[in-house]
C-alpha cells in the first residue's frame, strides 16, 4: 500500500492547489484523491469514514478488508485473510487458502478442514474421533485413531494389545513374553537364552547358528566353521574346510598341516621327506625346466 495523504487539509487549500503531493511524479490534491500504488484515485465522497488503499483501489476501512490486493467485506468480529479472501477468526478458520466454520475454539487444521483438536485426531489428513480416555493414549495408525492401551499398530495394520508388552514383527504384533521376532517372522520364543539363526528362534544353549544354518552344539569347545559346526579341541577350520588338528595348528589353504613332518609347498600339502631342502623340485619338461610340488 502506497498511502501518501490521509489527513484533510482544511486550511491549507490554497497552499495545497500550489504544491499539492506527488504520485509517481504526477501531483495531486490529496483533500479530495489518494495516491494507490502509483495510482491516483478519487476519494470517496465523505461517507467514507476510513479510507484505505487496496491494491490500486480505494476502500473504506469500516466496511472492507484488503487480502492479496483484494477489496472483501470486512468480517464483522475478527477479520483476517485466507488468500485473497476475508474471513472472521472468531467462527471461521483457514486451512490450505480455504475457509472454514470453525468446529470449536480449539480448532486446528487438518489439510485442508478444521478439526477440533481436543477431541479429534488428525490422521494422515483425515480427521477422526479421539478415542475415549487418556488423550496421551490416543495415536494415529494410517488413517485411523486408536488407543495405545488397547490396539497396536504395525506398519499400519491395527491390531489388538493382548499384553503390555507387545511389539510388531513387521507387519503383525506379538508378545514378547511368549513370541520373538527373527527376520521378521514371529517365532515361539524358547524359553532358555533365546536368539535368531535367521529367521527361525534357537535356545543358544544347546544350539549354535552357523552361516543361518542351526546345529545341535557340539561338545568340547564348540565353533562355527562356514555353516557346519566343530570342537575346536580336535578340529580346525581351513577356509571353511573341517580338518583334524594337527600339532602346530597351522593350515595350508584349506587343509591341516603339521610343520614338524610336512610342508605347505605351494598351497599344498607335502611331506618333508620328498622336498628336504625346501618346496621346490626341478623337473625337466620338453626342455623347459619347471617348478613342481608334491603329488599328493
Ligand atoms: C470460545 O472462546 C470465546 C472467547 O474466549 C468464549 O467467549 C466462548 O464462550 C468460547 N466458546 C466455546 C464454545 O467454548
Ligand atoms: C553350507 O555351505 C555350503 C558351502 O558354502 C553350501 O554349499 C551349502 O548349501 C550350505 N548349506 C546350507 C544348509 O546352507
């Protein structure tokens, strides 16, 4: 808005008719015309108790409301804008540029509606009934409202709460007294150290998972080795590979070896007494002279 004169020179019109105001370099005689954004206008006659500029127009302030340059009826008790329209605050509530009744005096909006917001919810852009009760206990679950205390929501499916103590195992809901969740599968939970092997539930006392693959465990001191398990007192795991132990415990690719009577020779497994100078072996093929290992 672009007011420049609201005062009525009474006095001074003789001055006024000499100097006057400018609106964007054009003078005019501010008793009788405004200047609305760069445009000149005549005053209303002097019924108009409040004039105002509204855009380039010229409103009376005790009966219109400017919003977004747009002269609107003023709201009688308390006007403001929804967009380019007035509304009244004290019965009307703007969501989204839309206008509404307003339902209550705790009116918030919902998208594009009001709701009240003590006893409504506003679930994923709908408005729905608080449930009756503790309003702490009030949730939403997709669309719709329920009661924490008594409905579980799992990836918004509603679900009864059978206990306190329920979770969602994806998409359904279980006790957690009773049921585990592997993998998203609900399982009975064992009753001893409960885990997961996957998505089957193991009692780790007794079972051990291995590479997702369950095993009674075995005896001794129990070790996975790829997905198969081993005692470890008697077993070593080369590569994935389960061989007896062999006094040193060293492996050669995915065998055992004992270095006190064999050799690794080239990712193999050679017995010293073929190779007492090391791995290597000379042999003679079409000429060429070659490397070879043991022939085991
Ligand atoms: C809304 O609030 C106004 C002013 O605070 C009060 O006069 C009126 O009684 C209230 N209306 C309701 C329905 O609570
Ligand atoms: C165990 O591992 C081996 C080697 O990776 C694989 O071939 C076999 O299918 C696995 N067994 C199970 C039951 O997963």
């Amino acid at each position: 808005m672009n007011v420049k004169v609201f005062v009525v020179f009474a006095f001074c019109c003789c001055w006024l008719k000499v100097g006057g105001e400018e609106c964007r370099g054009v003078t005019y005689d501010p008793s009788i015309e405004i200047c609305c954004d760069d445009v000149i206008r005549l005053l209303p006659d002097s019924q108009v108790a409040d004039p105002d500029c509204c855009g380039t127009e010229v409103i009376d302030r005790t009966t219109h409301f400017c919003c977004e340059r747009k002269a609107r009826y003023r709201p009688c008790h308390t006007p403001d804008c929804c967009g380019n329209n007035a509304f009244d605050r004290e019965y009307q509530i703007c969501c989204k540029r839309r206008i509404h009744s307003r339902p209550s005096n705790n009116s918030v909006c919902c998208n594009e509606v009001g709701m009240d917001q003590y006893t409504q919810l506003c679930c994923d852009g709908q408005v729905r009934q608080r449930p009756i009760g503790d309003d702490a206990n009030a949730d939403c679950c997709g669309y719709e409202a329920i009661d924490k205390t008594k409905k579980i929501c799992c990836q918004r499916i509603i679900q009864d709460r059978l206990s306190a103590e329920m979770d969602c195992c994806a998409d359904i809901a279980f006790d957690k007294n009773v049921a585990m969740c592997c993998d998203s599968v609900v399982n009975v939970k064992p009753v001893e150290s409960p885990a997961c092997c996957g998505s089957k539930a193991i009692n780790s006392n007794v079972q051990m998972c291995c590479d997702g693959v369950i095993h009674t465990q075995p005896s001794g001191s129990p070790a996975c080795c790829g997905n198969l398990t081993m005692d470890t007192l008697s077993h070593i795991c080369c590569e994935g590979v389960i061989n007896e132990r062999k006094p040193g415990d060293k492996c050669c690719n995915s065998m055992s070896v004992d270095l006190s009577t064999e050799r690794c020779c080239f990712g193999k497994v050679c017995a010293q007494a073929d190779f007492p100078t090391g791995c290597c072996k000379l042999e003679i093929v079409k000429g060429k002279k070659t490397r070879i290992c043991c022939h085991k």
